[in-house]
C-alpha cells in the first residue's frame, strides 16, 4: 500500500501568470465564469493540479495535460485523467479553499465543503443521507461525494445510496460491483470552517497533506 498526497492551496493564489499552463479547452471554460471567484477556483485548481502531478512524477508542469473526457457525452467535463498516463487525480474547491488529491495506482476522489447555513437543511438531508444514517450533514456529503468522486460518478448516483459508517468512516454499501470494503475513506482536516474527506478504491495506508500555495509560488516565479 502507499500513501495520498493532497495540495491545500486558497483561490487567492490566483494569478494572471498562471494562465500560461492552461490549455485552449481549460482557457475557454475559465472565460466562461461569469464570476471572478470561480474563475480564481478553477485556475487554481486547474494549475495546482498540473504542478502536483508534476512534482510527485519528476516533470515539468508544461509537461503535463489532462483530458476530461465525459464516458457519456465525451465532452470535457468528467474525470481528470493525466494524457499520456499518470498517477490519478482530483480535485475540489469551496469557499476560498482547493484541494488537489493525487494518488499513484487507484483511483481516488476528494472532496471539501465550506460548512454554512442552508435555506432547506431538511430536503438537502434526505438527498444526501439514507433512513439507516444519522450524523452530520456535512461531513457525510464530503464522505459520499469523495466516493463517487473516485468512481467518475460524481453527482450523477445517488448519494442515498452510498450508505456510510461513522467512525471509523467507511462505506457500508454502494450500487457497484466492487465490494464496499475495497474503499478506503479519509477525514482531512481541512482549514476552520470547512469539512473534506478522501476516498481511494484500493489500498491506501493514509493521506499526506501538502503547502499548495508554496507550490504555485514556486512555479510562479519560474515562470
């Protein structure tokens, strides 16, 4: 088994110098934000996702491309896989937070969610938790969409379900072939006011966290 590397970095870390490791497809899709916050998360994102994968495979990050080819529509909008092979990857933003998770064999989902008040507390609940969950809203949907995250199902099943264990957070029953008790699931802690998990579907000793903002500098100011 190994160990996950996952980059914590802040969308203030945005900056025009890094358009330049974007290619035309993630350009067009930044210039689609209408809001500058967004755009900040995607480039962030996008970017320190290039540099892990590049830092954790001996590369360059110009040397490194994704595709994100939907298995459905083949539009560019499912799973980040690294062209030409790679370790897999994740990635997720909320709030001001990014995190990028990169792991060398299986694949892996992470997740992380700005904890703020909900206009319908109750309905979100009966989306994301089954009648045999108790616990917190939360975490159990960092939990569940770190899952199906890893799965490149993303939103697209059901987070009902993906029925989950509390402590220690593992996944009790889920609508695939492979055995439930093949999913490593991880809490990070992730900065306050914000809650975020990780889920490998494979073995996995623990997760290794990581100064992304020290890495976007870096590459900055080479470029």
């Amino acid at each position: 088994m190994g160990s996950a590397d996952v980059w914590w970095a802040r969308r203030q870390d945005s900056s025009p110098r890094l358009d330049v490791l974007l290619d035309d497809v993630e350009r067009d899709r930044a210039a689609a934000y209408r809001r500058s916050e967004d755009r900040d998360r995607f480039l962030v994102g996008c970017v320190l996702a290039k540099t892990a994968v590049a830092r954790v495979t001996g590369r360059v990050p110009d040397e490194v491309a994704f595709d994100r080819s939907c298995r459905d529509c083949g539009k560019q909008h499912g799973k980040t896989r690294v062209v030409g092979g790679g370790p897999e990857l994740s990635v997720s933003h909320s709030g001001d937070l990014v995190a990028v998770a990169v792991y060398p064999v299986y694949p892996v989902g992470v997740d992380v969610e700005q904890v703020r008040d909900i206009h319908d507390r109750e309905a979100l609940t009966r989306y994301v938790m089954s009648d045999a969950e108790t616990g917190d809203l939360f975490i159990a949907w960092t939990r569940k969409e770190a899952v199906t995250k890893a799965t490149g199902d993303g939103l697209r099943v059901s987070f009902k379900d993906v029925v989950l264990a509390e402590e220690p957070p593992r996944v009790v029953s889920w609508p695939y072939e492979m055995p439930p008790s093949a999913v490593r699931l991880f809490d990070l802690t992730a900065a306050p006011g914000y809650v975020a998990a990780l889920a490998v579907l494979g073995p996995c000793d623990d997760v290794l966290s990581h100064d992304g903002t020290a890495l976007l500098a870096e590459n900055i100011a080479r470029l």
